[in-house]
C-alpha cells in the first residue's frame, strides 16, 4: 500500500499539490513520516459535519427509536484468518445492545447503507429479534438523514454514522474500529467518551477485548442519560 503511495507522492503530490488536508492527526503523521509529503498539511473536521442537513427534514416528530448502523465487520477477506473468530463475538455484541435498547422501551431501528452487501446481516439481526426490531435501507444520503433525523439518538459503527449524527444535532455513541473515528471526536466536545466503545484490529484501531456485557451496560447507561435529558 505505501509503494502506491509513494508513487501517486512521486507522480501527482510533489508536482501538482501545494496543500493537503485530512481529517485525524494519525492520517497527518502517516503522510509525513511514512509517505514523505512536504507539502502543507491542514487537520479539518469533515465537512459533512458541517453539513446544513435541516434544508432535508420534513418531519421532525420522532419515532421514539434508538437507530443503530452496524456493519459486517473481521468477517471478510480484507482481514487475516487470525481475526475472524472475532465476528461472532462482535455479532454477538451488536445484539447486546439492541437489547439494551429494547429494554428501555424504545425501537432499535437498524439502518444500512448498502443494501446489496448487507441485507443478509440485517436478516441474521431479523432471525433474532423479529418484529422487535425495524429495518431501513436509506436509498441515498437525503433519505439516511430524514430517516437518522426521526430517531431519538444513534449508535453508529461507521463513521459517517457518526457524523451524520453529530451534523443532525442527535446523542450519538460511536463504535471506534479505525483512528478517524478517534480523530473526529477529537473536532468535538463529545459528552459520552466513558461510554464510547472500541473494536481493534491492531492496526486500524490498537486490538480490543470485547466483552459483550460491558456493550450492554455502556449503551444501557447512554440511554439513561438521554432520557434524563430529555
């Protein structure tokens, strides 16, 4: 990967770019001590954050769910055999939570953006729970922010989940599997970093026990805040 790197810097950066920008300060180091850029390097929140998402809302009556954005996540071939005993257990974790949610009486509204690969996640989560649970697929980025919109909170394990949420003005409690989710509550004053949950690979995001409990009582106690709040 870093030899296509240092061929696109050879090719295009050293030639054509004066200033470049990222999002988390660990993309900063790996361009500067990795990749050897010279050039001036600007750490900025991503824009869709910034994003004027009210201009896309309709209705702004909630639907008292609690939408969550998981992923199929170890279980593929990006990663090494090594890792992917560790799907089960995250699966397993996933479904922790939306019991918590269940348990405080609200909807667990499970969101995924593409419905080509992930449809057969969302089944395994509807094999499970049922009619407890809703399923949506956003067709594109206006439908996924009236439907986030509608939710009381969200608990997001991709990144632009989390933005998103952030951007609409919504509790969110994110799931850090990769630096620049790190790096994009670094933008912020983010209340929950107690609560805030971690999936490792030990090279996206330093290797994390998972212990499916603590999943349960971290979302447990971020629903108990978001009802004191409201």
């Amino acid at each position: 990967m870093w030899v296509f790197f240092g061929i696109c810097k050879w090719l295009y950066i050293d030639n054509f770019v004066d200033e470049v920008t990222v999002r988390d300060k660990e993309s900063y180091r790996q361009l500067k001590e990795i990749v050897k850029v010279t050039q001036n390097i600007q750490i900025r929140i991503d824009p869709v954050a910034e994003m004027n998402v009210n201009k896309y809302i309709e209705d702004t009556q909630d639907d008292n769910s609690v939408t969550l954005i998981f992923t199929e996540y170890f279980n593929s071939t990006y990663f090494d055999k090594k890792h992917h005993h560790k799907w089960d257990l995250l699966f397993e974790s996933f479904c922790f939570q939306i019991n918590a949610v269940i348990d405080n009486k609200m909807i667990p509204k499970l969101v995924f953006f593409q419905k080509d690969t992930e449809s057969n996640l969302a089944n395994k989560f509807l094999n499970i729970f049922g009619n407890k649970i809703v399923i949506e697929y956003p067709a594109e980025y206006k439908e996924a922010i009236k439907t986030l919109n509608k939710s009381k909170a969200i608990i997001s394990f991709r990144l632009h989940g989390n933005i998103l949420a952030y951007a609409l003005k919504k509790p969110f409690l994110p799931i850090i599997y990769h630096h620049k989710t790190a790096g994009f509550l670094e933008h912020i004053d983010y209340p929950f970093l107690n609560l805030v949950l971690e999936v490792g690979d030990g090279q996206n995001w330093k290797d994390v026990t998972i212990i499916k409990e603590e999943w349960y009582q971290k979302t447990n106690l971020f629903i108990k805040e978001l009802k004191n709040e409201l």
